[in-house]
C-alpha cells in the first residue's frame, strides 16, 4: 500500500509538473510584460511619489526659513533685547513706548515684503503678559497664555522656531481662518529667565500651491502633518482624512512609503519628515491611478490561461504516461538495491535522458557491488581467516598444562619465583582466552592487572610500585575486556623501564559529574611534546585513523586500540587524554558516560 500511494503521488507530481511547465511556456510571454510593466510602474510611482514630497518639503523648509528670519527682527538692534531685560523695572509709560517700538519694529518687517499667506502677529512676554499685536486679536490674560500647550512648547524649543497648527479656540477669529503659526523664544543668552515670544499667523495659500501639481492624478491628496501629526492641510476632502486617524499613526518615521486601505481602496503613501521643522510632507495616491492601464494586460493574461489551461491538460494526459512508466520501473529497483539486492538491473530501452539515467544507475549498482565485495566482504573474510591462524597456532589447553608443569617444578625445586611467574601468567591466558564476554566490571581487570603487575614486580625486582586509588562502588563499574592491561604495559615498558631508579604505576578511577574518571598514570621519563602531538595526532575516531601514520612501537599500539574501541562504542560521549612532560611521567585518562556505559552492560 505504501509503495502503491508513493507510485501514485510520484505519477500525479510527474503529470502536474508537465501539466504547469506547458502552461507556465505558453502564458510565459503575458505574464513576464505584466510582472513586469506591474513592477515598473509601482517603482516609477513610489520613485515619483518619493521625489514630489521631498520637493513640498523642501519648498516648505524654504519658507519656513524666511518666516523665522522675519520673527528674528529684534535681534537687529540690541536696544530691543536690553529692553527685555529691564521691562519689569520700566515705568508705565517706558512699558508703554517699548511695547510701541517692538510693535512697529514687527509690522514693519512683515509688511516691507508682503507675505501672501500672513495674518497676524502677538508678541507675549514671559510673564504671559500681551506686549503688542497686529490687530485687536490677542490672549489678554497671562496666567492663561503661560499654561497653554504652544507657550511652553515655544520655551522648550530655546530658542529654535515652533511650527504647529495648534491654534486654540479662544484666539481664532471668525473673519480669518488660520491654518497655522510659528513662534520663537527671543531672550539675552545670559539671562534666560526674561524673554519675549514672537508668534505669527497663516493662513493655508502655502500649501495650496503645492497642492496644485499637474503632475498629480486627480483623485491624489498632499497631507502636511505638524509636529503632534495633527493635519494642518489636505488637498481634496479634508474631511476624509481627518477621519483617519489609522493613517496618520503610521506616518511616524523619517520618511517611508506603505500600502493603505481607505474606503475600501488601497492607496500609496509616501512620506518625508522636515528636519527642520519636524513637519511633514505626506502624498496619498489611489493604487487604481497607479495600475489603472495594467487591467486591460491583466484580463488578457487570465483569458489566455484558461485556454492554455484546458489545452495543456489534454497534452499531459496523452503524454504523462510515457514519462511516468520508466520512472516507475526505476524507483522499484532502487528499492531493491534497498534491500540488499544489487543484482536488480533496470531494463533501458530508450536513449533519452531517462535511459541516460537508467544506465548510469547500472553502472553504479555495478561498481557498488564490486565495492562492497572487495572493500568489506573480502576484508573481513581476511580477518577471520588471520583470527582462525592465530587460534591454530597456539592450544590453550597445552599451553595451560605447559604453565602448570612449569609451576610444579618450581614447587618442587623451591625456586618460588618461577612458580609466581608461570601462575600469574596462567591467570593472564586463561582470562584473556575464557572469558568471551566483552563487557566486564572493574574488579575482574583488576584481578588481570594483579596478575600482570606480579610478573612485572618479579623481573624489575622492586623497580615498579603499583597501587590503586578506586572508590569502593566502583569496584563493579562495568567495562569493556582489555582495557587497562594494554595502559598499565605501555606505563611499564615505555615510562618506568627507562627510567633510572624506582618508578610508581597508579590506577585510578573515580567519578566527575556524569562521568567516571579512569587513569593510568606513572612517574617515568615522560613523552617529548613532539612525541606527544604525534600520538594525539593519531587519536582519531576509527573510520578517520591512518593505519600508516606511525609506526606502533613508537606510539604504542595499546593506546590506539583502547581508544578505538572505546570511540566505536560510545561515540562522542567518550572522551580521550594523554598528558605527559619530558622527564615527569605520563597520564591516560578515560571519560567513560555512566547511563549509556550501564545501559550497554
């Protein structure tokens, strides 16, 4: 059932994807033009979009500047700021003639160059108090002028202009409409407690200009946001987008374009932020005067789909068959390699790319099998064949008898040594060729390495001393057969036996966090750090081992096997060192896991 769902998905995948590549090459040309008169018109219109609200922000920017050099008049004439300074000391009649020439001072300079769009000027002090303005308008009471939101927004500014549309009710006159102001903190640097604010009325003839752009659609809107995004002005319906409020929350950045949906239309907003005034400029675009001309490509391309739909899946259905069936025929005898089979041999009977294929598969199936016959059979008939040698070579019975003979002599001539010898070595044997398990505990290594360490103590005489440092619940830690007689024989015959006087042989084990710590260590002429960087060189896990890379006598064959098997078993759970200094001895440490050690046992 498996394999006859895998055959039917792999036969409709085979039939779509012939199906869509017919109708992707005949709807090819359509839909390339309208992706990419699509794509070439959207980044024309944000391109435009982006280069139009950069000009009414610079335009804006520009007069912005002239309106705050015209509030910096009374910087002309240091008699205007002395004045600001001792106005609380000034009799009435100096108040009076100072708020007179302040006055003047203003209307001259915003009536010498008419501005189209001005209105009116107050000028306040810092006490809130009305010094003079253009006209009768005007907030006569201080307390109040001092509490509003544009006075100290002003004062926080210090001295840079503040442009906003936030005119209250109390101060707007029913004959001329303010779109917005700009007010500016004008004080002596060195004494900032008394100041004068110069604010200044307009109407909206600004942004009426820029409104009217030929190049803009007609259903297209510029939005100008003051520095709280409150809409100051909005080409078209005002209305519409004062209602908006979704749309002004994103307009939040330093200049951006996104995708908007108003009544039901998504629309283009672009945006920048004037650095100077913190206002900004923002272009709303229907997405409909963008892509408008793309609709007639649009219904072209959909129409001619469906034809080539229809007609691309009679040719799929009369030709899928002739592409599927050898397919089929391959994934079967790929399955059969699976299994073991290599002899399995697809049948090519066509010379196009899919009995290219047919054919290679063979040839790799061929090469497999010889691989796998020379590479691995042959290697390990090749073992079996050296292991069976060795067995034949050598009767563990006579040899077993042979060792107790000797140790009768030695009993019967007195000569204990011997006997001692020929016993322990008997031990060694008979361990080594009995026991067939290959997991075994602590204790039962130790016994072998008892054994071996009297043969040692009996030739060197006193030369080797040898102990153990082992926890007592260590003592039935399970571990894999040979491995400590291979260390404790590389710590004999390459550390203590060059060694000049006695030498020490320490076992121990121990364990460190979820691991057991198993050593070997001694205090014999130790390994050069040349020597030693070669023998880590070759500590590598079995498939990446250079049987060539040193010769065994120099590295001590032992090490290299217990690492091996221990690599072999447990993988990247088990670690491997070997420390030594020239002169002060040598250390192996295992670091065998305790949960997969115990699960293996």
């Amino acid at each position: 059932m498996a394999i006859g769902g895998f055959i039917i998905r792999i036969r409709t995948v085979l039939l779509l994807s012939y199906f869509i590549i017919i109708l992707v090459c005949i709807t090819l040309v359509g839909s390339v033009s309208f992706y990419i008169s699509y794509t070439t018109m959207g980044r024309q219109a944000e391109s435009a979009s982006a280069l139009l609200v950069q000009q009414i922000e610079k335009n804006m920017d520009n007069d912005f500047h002239s309106k705050r050099n015209l509030l910096l008049a009374s910087y002309n004439d240091p008699s205007y700021v002395d004045g600001i300074n001792r106005y609380p000391e000034m009799s009435d009649k100096e108040r009076f003639e100072f708020r007179q020439r302040i006055g003047d001072l203003y209307l001259k300079s915003f009536n010498v160059t008419p501005i189209r769009d001005f209105i009116r000027f107050h000028i306040y002090f810092s006490t809130g108090e009305l010094l003079s303005a253009s006209d009768d308008s005007g907030m006569r009471n201080a307390a109040q002028v001092r509490n509003s939101e544009w006075f100290r927004s002003t004062v926080a500014k210090d001295g840079e202009v503040f442009f906003s549309s936030l005119i209250p009710e109390s101060e707007r006159s029913d004959a001329e409409e303010a779109a917005y102001f700009s007010a500016i903190l004008i004080r002596d640097f060195s004494n900032p407690d008394l100041f004068i604010i110069v604010r200044a009325e307009y109407r909206s003839e600004l942004f009426n200009s820029i409104g009217r752009n030929d190049a803009l659609s007609a259903r297209s809107s510029i939005l100008i946001l003051d520095e709280g995004n409150r809409l100051v002005y909005a080409s078209g319906n005002a209305n519409a987008y004062a209602d908006e409020p979704a749309l002004t929350e994103r307009v939040s950045g330093s200049k951006s374009r996104f995708w908007f949906e108003m009544d039901g239309e998504e629309r283009l907003v672009s945006y920048t932020r004037s650095g100077y005034s913190n206002w900004k400029a923002v272009l709303v675009v229907p997405k409909s005067d963008i892509f408008g001309s793309l609709d007639i490509i649009k219904t072209t391309v959909l129409f001619t789909a469906c034809i080539a739909f229809f007609i691309t899946f009679l040719i799929s259905v009369l030709f899928g068959q002739r592409i599927t069936k050898p397919i089929l025929h391959l994934y079967k005898s790929v399955n059969r390699m699976k299994r073991g089979d290599f002899s399995a041999r697809v049948e090519v009977k066509r010379n196009d790319e899919i009995g290219r294929i047919g054919m290679n598969f063979n040839a790799m199936q061929e090469e497999l099998e010889q691989l796998i016959e020379t590479k691995y059979v042959n290697q390990i008939k090749l073992q079996e064949a050296e292991l069976a040698m060795l067995y034949s070579q050598i009767n563990p019975h006579f040899l077993y008898n042979t060792l107790d003979s000797i140790r009768s002599m030695a009993d019967y001539y007195q000569v204990q040594d011997i006997g001692q010898m020929a016993e322990s070595l008997a031990d060694i044997f008979r361990y080594n060729t009995k026991n067939k398990d290959e997991i075994v505990t602590l204790q039962e290594e130790l016994v072998q390495i008892d054994a071996y360490m009297s043969i040692q103590r009996i030739r060197f005489e006193d030369k080797i001393a040898y102990e153990q440092q082992i926890e007592e619940e260590l003592y039935s830690f399970p571990l894999l057969k040979m491995t400590l007689q291979p260390l404790v024989e590389n710590a004999v015959f390459h550390g203590i036996e060059r060694k000049r006087g006695k030498g020490r042989i320490t076992v121990a084990m121990r364990q460190e966090g979820g691991r057991i710590a198993l050593s070997v260590s001694d205090d014999g002429v130790g390994i050069s750090e040349k020597h030693l960087a070669e023998i880590r060189q070759t500590l590598k896990p079995p498939m990446l081992q250079d049987n060539g890379a040193l010769p065994a006598a120099r590295m001590g064959i032992g090490i290299q096997n217990v690492f091996s098997r221990y690599k072999i078993r447990f993988g990247d759970a088990f670690d491997f060192e070997i420390n030594s200094r020239k002169g002060m001895g040598t250390e192996i440490k295992l670091f065998i896991p305790i949960e997969t050690t115990q699960a293996n046992e």
